[in-house]
C-alpha cells in the first residue's frame, strides 16, 4: 500500500503508478493541457513519461481555467 | 486608429477579456469572439480530479487569441513566482498577468509584493503586466524595473463601479511612457470609452461582460465602446473649460 | 490646438499646446495667460519664493564661447578662489540669510575639480541647507560623488539645441561637444540629483524653436527621473566686457520673454521657473507675481565679488543690483514669503 498526496489530499494506492504519464492516465487527466508538479519542483511535459512517481511524493497537477 | 504595441507586439484591438465567471464553456467562446479581442487572460487552478476531464483551454481558439496567465490566488510574491513558472512551464508563454492579491475580500493588489515579484520575473525573461492598484508612484517604479505595461485598477474586480480612481490614472497616463491598460472594476461599456478618452491604452473586462444577461451582446457592446473612446482620443477635442478669474491686470508692465 | 483650449486646459505639456502658446497669436492674449499661470503658480507652491545667491569660484575657462566675458580668449584677469576664500564670500552670503547657493565656474578642470567640490560642498553644508552647481558637464560618477558631498542641484544649459548654431558658437575646447552637453542633465538625473535646471542663451537661436526643444527636453527628463524636479531658466544676452553683440541675431523683446514664461508655466505646472539678476527690477517684480518660484538676489557675478573691493571681470552685468534685504522687502509687499530655507540637510543624508 502506498500514499501519492494529489492536490493537497492523500490517495492510497496498492501500487504507486511507476510515472507522471501513468499517473495521468491512471487520473483519466488529458497530459496535454496539464502543469505537474513533484515536490515542489515543476516537471517538463515533455518528461511525463520518465519522471519516476514514489510513495510519498507530493503531486500538484494544475490547469487553466477561466479568469481575469 | 493607432495600434498598440506591448512589449513588440502589434494590438489592433484595445479590448482584452478575462475569461471566468461564465455559466458555459460555450458562452464564454461566443463571447470572445463577439468582442473581437486579441487577448484573453486565463487562470491557474487544480486539477479536480473529481472532474478531470473540464478543459476550459479546449474552447478557446490558441490561433486566434493570445493566452495571458495571469497569478491569481497569489497572496504574496513567493506564490506569484510559482504559479508564474508553472503557466510558463504548461504553454511556454513568458506574458504574465501579475496579480498577487492577499485580501479576499476587495481582492486588492499587494503593491510591496507585486513589485518584489516582477522584480525577479523580469529578470527571468517573463513579459510582465502588473495589476496594481492606481498609485503613480508604483506605476513608475514599476516601469523602471522594466515590466511591458501598468494595469491599473478603476475600481475592486468584479464591482463594475466604473472609474473610481480617475484621478489618479491621469497622473499615470501622463507619467507614463509604457502603455496603460485599465483593468478591474469597469462596469459598462461607457466606462470604458471614458477610460479611452482619457487616453487609457487599453481595457480589460472580465466581470461586467461574463455576467450580464446577454454576455455576447454586451462583449460586442464593449467592443464599440472602446473604440469610440480610442477614436475620440485621437481625434482631439475642442472642449475647453472655464476659469474665470477677475483681478487687475498682470501683464500692464509691459506696456509702461 | 486653439488658443482658448491652450489657456484654459488644466495644466500639461503637449507640443501642440506649447507651440499654440507662442505662437504671434497668442501675444494678444497674455493677460488671460498671466492669469491662469499665476493659478497654477499659487496653487502648486503657495505664496512663497525661494531665494538663492551665486557663488562664483573661478573664471578661467578653456572654452571660447564669444557670448561670455570669460571665454579663454579674454584678456581678463583670472580669479580662482581657494576653498578658504569661497568658504569666506559663503559666510556673507549665510549673514544675508541665504540658505541655498549655487556654485558657478567656468570650465576650469585643473582647479575646480571634483575634489575641490566636493571638499567645498562639505564645509558649505554647515551653512547652506541646499548646494547646487552650474559648472562644466561631468559624468554620472562624478555626480555621485558630488551627491554624496551634498551637492543636490544642477543647473547646465545646452545655450543653443540647434545644432548648427551650436557648432558655429561652440568651435574649439570641450563645450563643442553638444550630445555629452546635451546628456549632462539625464547623468546627474541617473546619479539622484533632484533638481535639473534646463534653460537656453535667449539671443542665440530662434526663441520659439529652442522654447519647443526645450519642453521636449524637459518632459523626457521629467518622465525618466521623475524623482527630480525640473527648472527652467531665461538667461537673456546681457552687455558685457569682450563681447561682440552683434553676433547675437535673435535677441527678443520683454514680452516675448514674458510670453515664453508663463506658456512654460500652463504647460509645466510643477517645475521651477528661475529669475536671476540679469532681468531688471520692473520685470523681476512683475514676473515675482505671476509665476517664478525662485529667485536670486544681490548677485556678484565674479569671483570674490561678495567680499572684495575691488572688484574683478563680471561674467555679465547685473540689472537688478537690490540687496538681498531689498528684495524680500519687495517681495513682501506684494504678499509674497521669501523663502530662505527650504530643504532641511537632514533629511538628505
């Protein structure tokens, strides 16, 4: 059993998805319009698919909406 | 008319929107187009991941409008900072709205960590347009530490009170030598010809737009408005004001 | 722009306005102009005058300028002032109640030196709450160290923005360079001064041509050093010894001059207007009510004037020849403070 803390809320996984890119697909979350963050550092789009996900890590995933 | 130029970039319209508070998607796009803007600002927010599949992106047209992110929600200049890397990072646009606002409830720019954070984007090569509050002085300090434009406020975000600080945007329209762009608190499109013939740059509307009854009716409104008020600008009136003063005479020396 | 609208605006500076206001037109409408600058005047500074007094230090000078007495082909002879001497003029200055004092100098490198200045500047700031210089152009770094000895006002006119007359003036020494002249007010703007006086040699060139260079001038100083605070001057071609004044094609009339001030003045709310000595009493006076800001008063323009008898070269002759105590006389009887002091030392260290 492993934690991912997503946006602020923990979430238990029984395997921590292996990458950023199998994360998002895991989350059903289009990978082109996201901004991902691991631990406070900001991850390229481009390395989605080698950045390593870990029990623990902290993840931010932003996008645009609407504002002024 | 004249066109605008930020930071290189060629405007033929004066207009920009802010892209929240829509009840649809769908409206907000009709409305963007109706306003025949150039540029659009958007937002940074979480993911929900209840609902991961809400891209407001997708319904605006990248060919057409310019994105602008902006940094609300920051509260201090440290958060700016982030959310100004993370826009950058998603679109590999280096334009930025700052806006870093630590009262919720006027949402009212924080001028000691505004200036702190263009400062540092600045010098990371982000095209900076600050929200400010109407201060000339801030105004000026900001325009020599480089950022591409001013924004100041006419009056709170979403107040729609029309140009509560007039008086203090005149002083920083004549002060200024990057262009001015009004941003906040205009309510109706006579507000923002009066900001255009004040010889305001641009404006940007968010709320009075995004909430009417009729948004693209009122974006198209909008659009006219500014137009006339930059026409007007530039057509220069003939008005003149009256000060009448009844005293003897100062200039009789000349004739003894 | 129409006349009207050039009077009775609110006050700003556009080309369009300026160019309306001296315009031949607008020669009959002077008294509605004397009005509506002596509002902005009394609005913006009160009912007050400051007054200041020169010090001349020095009348060697390297350069030729056939305008002035000093110019290095003048059998004159040359006074420098050692920093006793000038600390000696500054004491009767200080006695007369003077408080703020402008050090002039010819382009006399060897002697009036940064050091020197900045040495004098030191001891002058017992006395004087304000030092300001009129002296040859130098560089930003010298006008940080000037600024750090206390000198925080400049004065340096560009005589002519025509650059052809410029060059026919200026034909030899370091004053025939007019973009390092010209540039002289942004470095000592860039070094924290906080007053930039502008001005040009009335008689040289086309009065209303330097008038519209000059607003140029003026407004981007104004706009990139808005810390500082803009003055304008009206030195006028006045008679003196060594100097041919038939060089001098464009000399102009009282009223054009007084057109020239108060159109500076509906378009420039918030700079200082400058009187000196070199205008007579009538014109002095009658202009003290309208719209200068700052005056000078029992002026000696050579150097060790204040205390000697005999009395060396005048850089020009004075017309207004009043003592200090005269002139605030004047000026009080016309319901105006003169202003000795106006800016604390206190608060600029």
């Amino acid at each position: 059993m492993a934690i991912l803390k997503i946006n602020g809320e923990n979430k238990i996984f029984e395997k921590v998805p292996s990458t950023m890119k199998a994360l998002l697909e895991f989350l059903n979350v289009d990978d082109a319009t996201v901004v991902a963050e691991v631990n406070g550092q900001i991850i390229p789009r481009g390395s989605f698919h080698n950045t390593i996900l870990q029990d623990g890590h902290n993840v931010e995933l932003i996008r645009f909406v609407g504002g002024g | 008319m004249k066109k605008l130029i930020i930071a290189g970039k060629e405007f033929t319209s004066r207009l920009f929107i802010g892209t929240g508070k829509y009840s649809s998607n769908k409206i907000m796009a009709q409305s963007i187009e109706a306003s025949a803007t150039e540029m659009v600002t958007v937002a940074l927010r979480r993911v929900d991941i209840q609902n991961p599949q809400d891209n407001m992106l997708a319904a605006i047209d990248r060919k057409k409008y310019l994105l602008l992110p902006n940094t609300s929600g920051a509260r201090n200049a440290d958060e700016a900072l982030r959310l100004a890397r993370l826009a950058r990072a998603a679109t590999d646009i280096n334009w930025l709205k700052l806006e870093v606002t630590p009262d919720p409830y006027y949402l009212l720019p924080d001028p000691i960590e505004t200036l702190k954070a263009a400062e540092i984007l600045v010098k990371e090569g982000f095209v900076v347009l600050p929200y400010i509050n109407a201060d000339p002085v801030l105004a000026k300090k900001l325009q020599d530490i480089g950022t591409a434009t001013v924004m100041p406020l006419a009056a709170p975000i979403g107040s729609n009170q029309g140009l509560k600080t007039k008086a203090a945007i005149e002083i920083i329209i004549a002060q200024a030598t990057i262009p001015v762009v009004v941003d906040a608190g205009l309510g109706m499109p006579s507000h923002a010809a009066e900001a255009m013939e004040m010889g305001a740059d641009a404006v940007l509307i968010n709320t009075a737009i995004a909430t009417a009854n009729d948004p693209i009716k009122m974006a198209e409104a909008f659009k006219k408005a500014v137009q006339a008020g930059r026409e007007a600008f530039e057509a220069g009136s003939a008005s003149v004001k009256n000060h009448a003063d009844a005293s003897s005479p100062l200039t009789g020396f000349l004739r003894d | 722009m129409n006349i009207q609208q050039a009077i009775y605006n609110d006050a700003g500076y556009s080309p369009d306005r300026l160019n309306a206001l001296i315009s031949p037109e607008a020669q009959n409408h002077l008294e509605p102009m004397a009005k509506r600058a002596r509002q902005i005047t009394r609005q913006r500074f009160g009912n007050t005058i400051q007054l200041y007094a020169p010090l001349y230090v020095s009348n060697f000078c390297v350069n030729n300028c056939p305008y002035c007495a000093f110019n290095c082909k003048s059998k004159l002879p040359r006074t420098r002032l050692t920093i006793e001497d000038a600390c000696k003029e500054a004491d009767i200055l200080a006695a007369e109640g003077f408080r703020h004092i402008l050090i002039v100098s010819g382009e006399d490198k060897n002697f009036i030196t940064v050091p020197y200045l900045a040495e004098l500047s030191k001891k002058l700031r017992e006395n004087f709450s304000s030092i300001s210089i009129e002296i040859y152009p130098a560089s930003t770094e010298d006008y940080q160290k000037l600024f750090a000895a206390g000198i925080d006002s400049i004065a340096l006119y560009q005589e002519t923005y025509d650059r052809a007359d410029f060059a026919r003036f200026h034909t030899s020494g370091p004053k025939s360079d007019y973009d390092w002249r010209l540039d002289t007010l942004s470095r000592a703007g860039q070094a924290g001064f906080r007053s930039l006086g502008l001005g040009f040699l009335i008689g040289l060139s086309d009065w209303q041509a330097q008038t519209l260079a000059m607003a140029e001038h003026a407004d981007i100083l104004m706009k990139k050093y808005w810390q500082a605070r803009v003055s304008f001057s009206f030195p006028r071609m006045r008679p003196a010894e060594n100097v041919d004044e038939k060089l001098f094609r464009y000399m102009i009339t009282d009223t054009q001059l007084v057109q020239m001030m108060l159109a500076l003045r509906l378009c420039f709310p918030d700079a200082e207007i400058v009187m000196s000595t070199r205008e007579s009493q009538t014109f002095r006076d009658n202009m003290a009510k309208i719209c200068v800001t700052r005056m000078s008063a029992g002026s000696k323009t050579n150097p060790g004037g204040y205390a000697e008898k005999e009395q060396s070269l005048q850089q020009f002759e004075v017309a207004d020849d009043r003592t200090p105590a005269q002139v605030a006389a004047m000026l009080n009887s016309i319901g105006l403070e003169p202003v000795w002091k106006d800016w604390d030392k206190a608060f600029n260290k």
